[in-house]
C-alpha cells in the first residue's frame, strides 16, 4: 500500500485485521499516560496507591504491570514500549511521562498539569498524530504542587497555564506523527517548533525499551537484549525476533536497564549499575549512569536542537520488526507512506463524517475518533498474583488478602482496552466502556464488539455474575448499560452479526439475575444500586451504610433496570427471528419489564404532585421517605422505552398471546404497555415505557426548563431550582444537603473529583436524547411539547432531541465570536492560533457556560458527540 486509494485503503486494512488476514492492530498507541499511582503497582498495606507509587518514583522504578510514556506504541502484549522524552535544559529531570497531582494533591481531585491532545487517528492506527506544547521554562512542578496544596474547593485548580511558564509563547511545539508501511512497520515524524521569541535547545530523545517481565521471579522470563549504535537500536527478544529503531542523522545512543534504581529510591543495592533512569541523570546532570558498552534494555536516540524563534526541524525515524537486523528506509520510501496514510486518513474521514457537517463539527467528530484511538491501553493485571506478591519481590502486608479487591482474585486481564481517560483513568471502567463502544463502532465494530464482549468473558465477569466496575473497587456497582451498547454496536454495524448478540445475550443473562438477587432487596421490584457511577449525585454516599436503618430504593436503579429489561427483551426479539428458542427469553424479559414499571408507581417512586421520579428511603416501620432532591436520578426512567410491532407480534405469536393474557388478566401493568398506534407506515404498534403519554409531558415540562435542567449546552445533572432552595434533610442526628453546584465539586464526596450536582454529563444526555428520539418514533408530530418550557412555542420531540444534540455540540465548536465554550475564559485556548484548534474532550461542563471540567481527555464517553454529528446530519 505505498500509494493512496481513498478511504477503501482503511477500510481493506480493518477487513484484513477482522479476518486476521494481516494484524493491522497489532501495534498501537497502547502505552498509558500514567502507570503511576495505579491501584496495579499498589502493594501498599491500606491501599494508598498515590503515596505507595508516586511521580517521582516513576522515572527511576520498574513498573510490574505496564509501562507509560509520551505519545506511546507498543504492540499488543506490550514487549516493547517506544515513546518521547524531551528536555529543555533548564528542567530537573527529563520530560518522559506527564505530571500531574493526584486526589490529595489536588483541590478536585486528580488532575492532569500538562497540554497535550490526540489530534488524529485511524481505526488501524495506520496515521496518527500526538501535539505537545513543553514550555522552554523550569517545568513549575513544586509550584503546581504547593499552590494547589493550599487552595480549598471553593477555589478553581491551579493550572499549569497559570503559572505564567506559557506567557510570551516560550513553548515549544511537538507534533508526533505516525505512518504505518506494514503491520509492524512504523514510520514517524516528530516536528519540534520553537514559539519562543528567543533561540533555545531542546534535546529529543526518541526512546525504545523492552516492558520489564523479568524481575519478578516468575519462570521462563528470559532477559531481552537492545544494543545501541549511532542513529540505531536493535532489539532481540525471544518471542519478537529483531526489532530496530532507526534514525536520520547519527544522533548518539544512549543505553540503560529497565530496572529499578534501589539506590536512589531506598538506599538499597540494585540489579544494574545503569538502572531507569540512567538516561535521565546522564542528560540532566552528567552522571556515568548509561552503559558504555551500549547495551541495555532500554536505549534513546540523542537528538540535540537549536531553532531560532519560529523555527522548526523535523526528525525521521523507523521501527521495524524484521527476520533479520537491517537499516530501515528513511528516504523517498518513508516520505511516500507517510503522505500515502496521510491521504488516505483523509479520505476515510471523508467518507464516515457526513458532508452536511460543517467544517468545525468534522473538525470536532475526527479529532474525537483521535481521542477513543489514543485512549486504547495495554492493561495487565492478574489480581490473584497481585494480592499473593511475586516470587521474586517481599511479600505484601498480610492485610491485602481481605482489602482492595480480594473478591475478584479470578480477574487476570491481558489485553488492548479503551480507557476512560489515559492519564487520570488510564484502567477500564464499565458503563464508560459500554459508552465508548457506541462512537467506536462507528469507525471499528469489529474492535467495538470484542470489547463488550471481553468484560463478560469468565476471567473478567465474576462468577456470581457481576460484571467488573474498575479497578479501585471491581465489586463497585455501575449501571448496566452492557446491553444497551451491544444492541447499540449491532444496530450500527448493519443489524447483521447475531453471534456476537447472542454471545452477548448469553452472558448478559447471568448479570441480569445478578442484579436481580443482589439489588433488589425486599424482592419488590424495585432496586437499590448504590452510587450507580453518579458519584454524589445524591445527599450522602448511597454506597456506604445508610445514616439510618432501612433501604434506599432508587429510581435511577430502578430505571435502569427496567431499560436493562426492555434491551434484553429487544436483543431476544431480534435473536427471535432467526432462533424461535429465543422467544421465550422475550416474553420473560417483557414481563419482568412490566413488573419494575408497575412497581415503580406501587411502591412511591413517582411524585404526582411534583411531576417527578425520587429516590426513596424505606424504613423499618414501613414508612417511606422521598428524596426530593431532583436530579438526573429522577429523569433516567425516561431511558426505559421501547416499541414493540403488530409485525414482531405476529411473528412471535408467543410474545403476542402473552401480551394480550397480561393486558387481559393483569390490569395492573397496563398503563406500561397499552399505549398503541399507527406507526408512519400504517402498522400498529405498541409503547413499552415507564411513563404513560400524560407522565411524559409532565416530565418534560421540568427537564426542559431552563430555569431546572435545560442549560443552553445540554441537560444539568441537578435542578437549577437547587440553587436557591437546596434540598436539606436530616438523618440519624446529621444534616445532608444537595445544592445546585454547575461546575466541580465543593464536597469531599467520592474524593471531590467529580461533580453531579449541576454540570452537564454528556452519557446521561446522550441516553435521553435517544429516549425522546424513541418517543417521537411512536408518536410522531402528533405530540408537541413546550420547548423550552415557558417559551410559549411548541415542537415534536424529534425537534427536541435535535436541538439538545445541538446544544452538547456546541460545547466545543466556535461561538459567534469564535470561542468554544469548552474553554471557558482563557484567552490563550480561545484565541491563539497555536491553542485554539486544538481540542480537548473533558469529562463534563459547567451548567450555565459549558466550560469543560474533570479529567481534561475523557474522550471515551464525551466522543458520544461524534454519533451525535454523524446521527443529526446522517444523510
């Protein structure tokens, strides 16, 4: 493929990957943001993963589990690991990983202190481009770490761009891109810009090593060897062969170890007199800590760069595995494949982003594929050898074995996964997952089905049925979206593949019944859940024990129960025509979907008076105590809708006869499932839901209120009524209050690093946006509802959910005044032309201005914007 054909070459390259004809996935961005700090390198007795593992031990300690770095490849069982690491002359220790503070550090919570963005990425991984803006002064890490030490959660974050290391543009501009000639052929071009008004040297240090596997005692772990030479490495590895790094120029190779520098860390000898951070002290202060011999397990290629202001260099370089060692082509041959996957990724975004789209929302959709590409990580964690030790490491403290995670001692995770964030969530978490598989199946369901596939394989989903949260607590209970993702992922993928649903269905079944014996604790329908991932959406932690005996019935567990219901059932209708044996699972599911609706009512949930679904505190005595704190919790029910057919009934008799004996002998549950009319095309259908036509209205009357949940970029998690009346209520002797919050978190609540009081969750919008566009298929024109509410003009909900689409993608296209919201009040991201077209994908937004807050890359779920742009201007 040296020349380009279009946007078919992408797609030949993601057909021969599906079919195994070449693995095209083989190597990728798949090294972490950060390993550091990790519950995986945790060996700690009480589970203080940030002190156990902190940023300064990270240059100098092998890490045990995966490694990190800037703008990193690997391949796919991360043997080898190759990023960037920088130095500006002027900085304690070299530029090798990104720093930032972790919970205690932080006056949110974790947070990432640096700039970087994933500008550009093919599904293949085929192109891909990394930007980098390092600053040419002392990188301010002692600064960061004291003024954000002293601020309190009234305060914003002290960020980097605030410490005035940006001012004058003395930064240097770092762009990575990637070429892929072959499956593991890699070309790459780093550009480094000086924007500094003055001449300044940065040293480039290109940097290739072997993942450490052999340190900790396990057998037939043999030690890999690299050998540098002047403008190469060369690698040897058991189950590799030959790898070599190859770059332009004769720039010096400098070789250390991949091991641990006891000495420094703990005063203790270690294994190699050139240990991690031999590269580090030998650039930084001019230590003999590299091997003169030039070998090791880890080796950089020695780039030193002066540019005078606004200048630029480029440098080549080639990563190859080969049969034998040789001298990779850095010549026409190079400069052919990297304009040949230029092209080509230009072409295939052509084809997938719809030209109805404007420029900026294309810009936005391929930049936000870019951020779930990059967002793919190796993730090694065998969790019974973890909380055992390694054979060849001290035992950790006894107390592990009943601490963080000892449930799950079956998990060992070996695999490629997308990751929430790379740096401030760089493990897997569930609903996220269920989530970023929407918007990748839209460039890659073969990749989009294999992971909603592997969370339920048996050495990740326990044996009960559970399926994993994240690693800071497996057992940890996320809502259960699994279901709805996978319909989701085969509705995209063309509605064809009825193995992989019914290979989803399977399992899924098993986590359904968990749910149902675990949650459901008076057997009444109605579901507790805990936090349910929305953190302190609530007035106490619904995790921890109650201040007060009783239960806490939940309507968002309950919500999401009766959708989990009605995706099972869908997923069974569909299997059902292809397999009659799965008709019995639809009529059960559709069943089980009235029981919760029913029960949602019976049992108080719903507020008539309010118009509103609350969460409830059932006590001993039997009294029942509403939560009225109305919040996302309130409106997920919504979610639970679905349509069922006269044609679907009539080709599954079974399903039809037991509808009609419900509708006939069970009165109660017919306000779920009796709604009928004409679809456009003239046959009669059914609406399933958990609220009637009158409930809806009513129901929307507050969530489209600007004045409660409607912001102009999206839904608020909370009630903007909150502002000015909190909810307030007393228990077991202490007071808990829920005030509107729009932007981070002033409560030390789940750690203070994430807020659902308020700001705009773009999951939890995507979900009802795609409820309402369900109603308006059963419904039509024929319903109109005041939009927004008090405006006095009314629209079908179809307008309704594309104008709340509308609104999440306008947090981050350019206003009328060219700024995106997302950015806030920084002048610098809004309006410098080195700044503002590159953008970032936080993990939620301000409820009144939209600017972006959390974890700064959170592309995984926030990238639902993409199937937002293609879904509204789909042709």
């Amino acid at each position: 493929m040296g020349v380009s054909d279009g946007g078919a070459a992408e797609r030949e390259r993601l057909a021969q990957a599906d079919s195994g004809e070449q693995p095209w996935r083989a190597w990728g961005p798949y090294v972490a943001e950060r390993a550091w700090g990790t519950v995986r390198e945790d060996y700690s007795e009480h589970g203080t993963a940030w002190d156990y593992f902190p940023h300064d031990h990270a240059r100098s300690r092998a890490y045990r589990w995966n490694d990190d770095g800037m703008a990193g490849v690997c391949d796919d069982r991360q043997t080898f690991c190759f990023a960037l690491a920088l130095w500006n002359g002027r900085d304690p220790i070299l530029k090798e990983r990104m720093f930032g503070l972790g919970g205690d550090g932080g006056n949110h919570g974790e947070d990432a202190k640096e700039y970087w963005w994933y500008q550009d990425s093919t599904p293949t991984h085929s192109w891909m481009t990394w930007r980098y803006h390092y600053p040419q002064s002392p990188f301010p890490y002692d600064e960061l770490v004291a003024v954000n030490g002293r601020r309190s959660r009234e305060e914003p974050e002290y960020e980097l761009v605030d410490t005035g290391v940006f001012d004058d543009d003395r930064f240097w501009a770092v762009t990575v891109d990637y070429a892929k000639a072959a499956p593991r052929d890699l070309c790459m071009v780093i550009t480094v810009a000086n924007r500094g008004p003055d001449e300044a040297t940065l040293h480039v240090l290109p940097t290739l090593w072997f993942r450490n596997t052999w340190s900790w005692g396990l057998p037939n772990r043999a030690v890999p060897v690299l050998t540098g030479t002047p403008g190469r490495l060369a690698g040897e590895h058991r189950s590799l062969g030959h790898l070599t790094l190859a770059g332009e120029g004769e720039p010096e190779a400098l070789m250390c170890d991949n091991e641990t520098n006891s000495q420094r860390l703990w005063g203790l000898p270690g294994t190699s007199m050139f240990p991690k951070d031999g590269i580090n002290d030998f650039i930084v202060g001019g230590a003999p800590t590299v091997n003169p011999a030039g070998v090791g397990t880890k080796g950089a290629l020695h780039y030193e760069i002066t540019l005078g202001p606004g200048e630029s260099r480029q440098i080549r370089l080639r990563l190859t595995e080969t049969d034998e060692p040789a001298r990779p082509d850095l010549g026409d041959g190079f400069a052919a494949v990297v304009g040949a996957r230029r092209s080509e990724a230009d072409a295939y975004f052509a084809d997938v982003i719809p030209a109805a789209a404007s420029a900026e929302e294309a810009a936005v959709a391929r930049q936000g594929i870019a951020g779930l590409m990059w967002g793919k990580q190796f993730y090694h964690f065998d969790v019974k050898q973890w909380l055992h030790g390694d054979p060849g490491s001290a035992p950790p403290p006894p107390g592990r074995r009943y601490g963080r995670n000892h449930a799950w001692w079956h998990m060992n995770s070996f695999d490629v996964i997308s990751m929430p964030d790379p740096w401030e969530y760089p493990w897997y978490a569930a609903w996220d997952l269920a989530f970023h598989c929407v918007s990748i199946a839209r460039v890659d369901p073969g990749f989009a089905k294999s992971q909603l596939l592997l969370l339920l394989r048996e050495w990740y989903m326990h044996p009960n049925g559970q399926i994993p949260a994240y690693e800071w607590a497996f057992g940890d209970v996320n809502p259960p979206v699994h279901a709805w993702a996978a319909l989701r992922v085969f509705e995209i993928d063309g509605g064809r593949d009825h193995d992989f649903l019914a290979r989803v269905m399977q399992k899924l079944l098993l986590n359904f019944t968990w749910w149902v014996n675990r949650k459901d604790v008076g057997g009444n329908n109605v579901f507790e859940g805990g936090f349910l991932g929305l953190d302190n959406v609530g007035p106490f932690d619904r995790s921890a024990a109650l201040p007060v005996a009783g239960v806490l019935e939940q309507s968002d567990g309950t919500g999401w129960m009766a959708m989990y219901a009605l995706n099972l059932l869908d997923m069974s209708i569909r299997l059902a025509l292809h397999d009659r044996t799965y008709e019995d699972m639809a009529t059960k599911f559709f069943e089980h979907f009235a029981y919760i609706a029913e029960a949602a009512y019976r049992q108080g949930l719903w507020d008539d008076e309010d118009c509103f679904f609350y969460d409830v505190l059932r006590l001993p005595d039997g009294h029942r105590m509403p939560l009225k704190a109305r919040s996302i919790v309130g409106l997920l029910p919504l979610a639970a809708t679905t349509r069922l057919s006269a044609g679907t009934l009539h080709r599954l008799p079974e399903l039809g006869a037991r509808l009609r004996w419900l509708l006939a002998n069970q009165s109660d549950y017919a306000d779920v499932i009796s709604a009928r009319r004409l679809s456009p095309d003239g046959r009669q259908q059914r609406l399933l839901s958990m609220v009637g036509q009158d409930q809806l209205v009513r129901i929307l009357a507050r969530m489209l209120d600007p004045e409660e949940f409607l912001s102009p970029y999206g839904l608020r998690t909370l009630s903007r009524s909150h502002l000015e009346k909190p909810f307030r209520v007393s228990l077991g002797g202490s007071d808990f209050t829920v005030g509107y919050e729009p932007a981070e978190s002033t409560s030390g609540l789940f750690g203070g690093n994430s807020n659902w009081r308020g700001p705009v969750w773009m999951p939890v919008n995507y979900l009802l946006i795609e409820a309402l566009r369900e109603f308006a298929a059963f419904f039509g024109d024929d319903l109109m509802v005041e939009y927004p509410t008090g405006a006095q003009t009314k629209m079908p909900l179809s307008r309704v959910a594309d104008d709340l689409s509308r609104r999440l993608i306008s947090l981050f296209v350019p206003d009328s005044w060219g700024r995106r919201p997302i950015y806030g009040a920084s002048d610098l991201f809004q309006n410098h032309p080195d700044w503002k077209d590159l953008i970032a994908f936080p993990e939620y937004f301000h409820g009144d201005n939209g600017a972006g807050l959390g974890a700064w890359h959170q592309t995984g779920w926030t990238a639902l914007v993409v199937d937002l742009i293609l879904t509204l201007h789909r042709p």
